[in-house]
C-alpha cells in the first residue's frame, strides 16, 4: 500500500472510547460479553443464560477492539466520500483500527488543542455535498441527512463525534510529522518532470506549468513524507508494545 494510499485509510478515524467497561478488564476479559436473560435462573432452576453482545478481537497496550468497533469502522468507511483501492477484508480493518489505537495512546500523552466546533460543523456541511449517495436522500436538508446516518446506523451525535476525532487526529499527526519536513523546489520539479508530465504525454493533453501547480505537488510530496514517517513510527509502537490479535474461539488467559 502507498504511503498517501495508508495516510487516508489511517484517518478516517472511529471513535475506540477509553473509559468503557472493557478498559479496565483486558487483562482478563473473556472473548464474550453477555447479558443474562431477564428473570434471572431458568424454570428449572439451571444456571442464567446469555446471549453474545460482543466479541473480543485484539488487545493493544491493555485497550481492547471489539467486534462491535470493526461493524462501525466498516460502516463508517461506507460514509467517506471518496472511497478508492480495494475493498477492506476484516483482517485489514482490524489492522487499521489496531494502528488508530496506538495513535490514540500517543495522542493522550500529547494533547493538543481541540478541534474548535465551528471547524468540524464546516466539514460536515462539505461532506454532505460531497457524498455521492447524499443527492438521493437530499442531505442539504435535516431529515434527508439523519435519514441518510440512519440508513448507515449512526446517529447525528454519533456521526459527529467520530469526524471531530478524525479530525483532531490528523491534526495530532500533522504536528508531529509536518512541521519539520521540507520539501525543496528540486524536488518539486523533479516530481513534475519525471511523474507528472510522462502521465500527461501517455494521455496526450497539455501539461499545465509548474508554477500553476506547484503548491499541489508540495502538498503531494508532503502526503508522501508524512505517510512514510507514519508507518515506520507504528511499526516502532508496536515492536515496543503489546498487540494481541484473537483468532474465533480463543479466550484471553
């Protein structure tokens, strides 16, 4: 996978809540959470019964990934409004939201300033003009944009939540990987020359000048950098953590 390709899968963030019931129990969380069955003991005085509410799938530093966090991350990914590369298996989803975990971890030990309201209110307004399915519910208004969250499970609240998070973690990678990149004007041409306009002659169109489209292929390069410093710092919170991937049937010890 590219770097650029990684860099957007890896933000398109889900909401892993840290203060919840299963937090504080990954050590010894069994793979299933169940609810007894209302009137406690069965007729015949036998033992309560349960039903499954939920899955254990991969323990990351002591937080836990539930098979309920993969539904919402698929769900979520549905939403995005422009979804490229290969469909996402549940193997490849697990890894994402296992990278995100880590992520989140890092982002508690270095809090920035949160996403200011007015901005995540912005991105939405634009995500609901830019989502294709958006044009048959009619999202430019209230009803046909809940009716659309709705279809996909989430609440408004929800909805919004999880793009505020988003959000604040691509700001938490911005600062921490951004700010000391540089990309100079060799590099640039370099770009333009020897990617850029072979696309433009294979396709027979006019290339457009460097100067008209420099800042985009800056913003590119830095895409690069930044995806690139991204996954090899993953690669070091997880040599230097814990991960813990369940396979179906296997119950924490």
């Amino acid at each position: 996978m590219g770097a650029v390709a990684f860099l957007g899968i890896l933000v398109a963030m889900p909401v892993l809540m840290a203060g919840r019931l299963w937090a504080g129990q990954a050590a010894a969380a069994p793979q299933t959470a169940t609810l007894p069955q209302a009137g406690g003991a069965v007729a015949n005085g036998g033992p309560e019964l349960g039903v499954v509410m939920d899955r254990l799938v991969a323990v990351v530093n002591g937080d836990v990934i539930l098979e309920s966090d993969v539904d919402e991350e698929r769900r979520f990914e549905e939403v995005q409004p422009f979804r490229s590369g290969p469909v996402f298996t549940r193997d490849r989803i697990v890894e994402r939201l296992i990278d995100r975990t880590l992520i989140l971890q890092q982002a508690a030990l270095e809090p920035e300033e949160s996403v200011a309201d007015k901005d995540v209110d912005a991105q939405i307004a634009t995500l609901r003009k830019d989502i294709p399915a958006c044009k048959q519910y009619h999202c430019e208004t209230d009803d046909g944009w809940k009716k659309y969250l709705g279809d996909h499970r989430f609440t408004e609240e929800e909805f919004r939540a999880r793009w505020k998070l988003r959000m604040q973690l691509l700001k938490f990678i911005e600062v921490r990987f951004r700010s000391g990149i540089r990309i100079t004007d060799a590099e640039i041409k370099a770009y333009y020359d020897k990617t850029m306009l072979p696309e433009y002659v294979k396709r027979n169109v006019t290339p457009p000048k460097l100067d008209t489209i420099q800042k985009r292929i800056e913003e590119v390069l830095l895409q690069q950098e930044v995806g690139a410093l991204l996954q090899d710092w993953l690669k070091s919170l997880r040599a230097q953590g814990s991960v813990r991937i369940l396979v179906p049937g296997e119950v924490t010890p």
